[in-house]
C-alpha cells in the first residue's frame, strides 16, 4: 500500500478513519498525537516539554516534531505503507517529510483531507471529553485549537494540491461515519 496522510481539523476523524484504514488494507499508523500523549504519560523528558504546548492547544516546534516522526518511521517496515495521522501540520513539517521519504526512495503516496463543519467538531470533542477525558478536550483548548489548525496548518492543503496529492472528502455530502468510509475506500481502492 502507499503512505497516506490523513489531514484535517481537531475532531474531524484522522483518528478513527485511520484505524479503518489499517484494518482493510493493512499498513502501519503514526499519530503524532498519540505518540506524544505516550511519552506525556511515560513521564518523559520528551513528554514533559510537550505537555505544555498540548495543553494550550499550541504545536509542539516543528524540529522537534521532525526528529520524532523520522524515528518513529523507521520502526516500520520499508514498503509496508504508514498512514500519518496528525502529521505533517506546516509547510516547513511537509518539506521534511518529502526530504526524509526521498532520502529512504519512498514515495509521499496521497493525502486524504477531511472536510467537517466546526460546529460538528466542536460538538465530537465535547463528546469525546466525557467518554474519553483528553486534557485537551475542553471548550477554551478546542477553541484554541480550531484557530491553530486555521492559522497554521490550513494552508498546507494548497501545498499538496501542488504536490498533486490531495483527495478532499466532505462530511456534508456524507454525512454518516459508514458513508464517509465508503467514499474513502472506494478512492483507496484505485491508487
Ligand atoms: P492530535 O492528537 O493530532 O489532535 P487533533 O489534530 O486535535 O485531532 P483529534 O485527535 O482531536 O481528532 P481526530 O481528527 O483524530 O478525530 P477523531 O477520529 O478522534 O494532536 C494533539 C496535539 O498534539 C496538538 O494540538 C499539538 O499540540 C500536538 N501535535 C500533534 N501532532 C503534531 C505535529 N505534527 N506538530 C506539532 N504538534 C503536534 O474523532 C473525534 C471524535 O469524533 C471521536 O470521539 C469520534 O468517535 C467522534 N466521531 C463522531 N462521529 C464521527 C464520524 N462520523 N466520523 C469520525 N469521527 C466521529
Ligand atoms: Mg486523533
């Protein structure tokens, strides 16, 4: 399979889509989110520097971030394709993951993006804090972090349109989560 980023706002299902993804076509996940909760609770040094930007809803800095998914990657198989979720979130994070893919003669693969109103998102996270309890998950944070994604990594969507990678999938047009994924497998089905 090929690498897939999934890209998208706070709530709006790289998470859960990814895991999808994993089962039917098998390959292997990186969310950026979930490697750092990981170290957070691990008590690590790593950890403890990005607490404080999670918190605020804030990026962690893009050359830490970088060093941490390299790493991470190359735990994976060569050729198995990952999906990565969370990742890349700004231009200069986009840059070196095409850097450290060419370097390893891996191909980008195809960027996945999901379109949800921020309502909907809003509502999801709200949810999500009560069954889940992410310390990020409160109202003031989400806030924090719609305007983040809209500032920062928002534009990133016309770096991959350039790149010719980018698949938009509308929750509006498929408003059910098993509709959503029927439009997504029925694309990565083709490439
Ligand atoms: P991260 O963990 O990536 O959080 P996020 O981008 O805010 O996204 P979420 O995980 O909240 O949402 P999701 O899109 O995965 O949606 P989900 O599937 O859970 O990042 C957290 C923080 O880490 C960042 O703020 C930053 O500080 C740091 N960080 C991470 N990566 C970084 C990077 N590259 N650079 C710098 N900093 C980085 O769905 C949400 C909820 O909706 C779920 O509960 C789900 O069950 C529910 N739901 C309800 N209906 C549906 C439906 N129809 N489809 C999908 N989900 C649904
Ligand atoms: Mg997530």
């Amino acid at each position: 399979m090929k690498n897939i980023i999934i890209f998208g706002a706070p709530g709006s299902g790289k998470g859960t889509y990814s895991e999808e993804i994993v089962k039917k076509y098998g390959m292997g996940h990186i969310s950026t989110g979930d490697v750092l909760r990981g170290e957070i609770k691990a008590g690590t040094e790593l950890g403890k520097i990005a607490k404080g930007f999670i918190d605020n809803g804030q990026l962690i800095p893009d050359e830490l971030m970088i060093d941490i998914l390299a790493a991470t990657y190359d735990k994976f198989p060569a050729g198995q394709g990952v999906i990565f979720d969370g990742f890349p979130r700004t231009i200069p994070q986009a840059e070196a993951l095409k850097k450290m893919l060419a370097e390893r003669n891996h191909e980008m693969g195809v960027m996945v993006e999901l379109i949800v109103a921020e309502d909907v998102l809003m509502a999801r996270l709200l949810n999500r804090a009560i069954e889940q309890g992410r310390a990020d998950d409160n109202e003031v944070t989400i806030k924090k972090r719609f305007d983040v994604y809209h500032n920062q990594t928002a534009p990133l969507a016309e770096w991959f349109e350039k790149e010719g990678m980018r698949h938009t999938f509308v929750w509006a047009e498929h408003p059910s989560k098993e509709a959503m994924l029927d439009a997504i497998f029925a694309y990565l089905d083709t490439i």
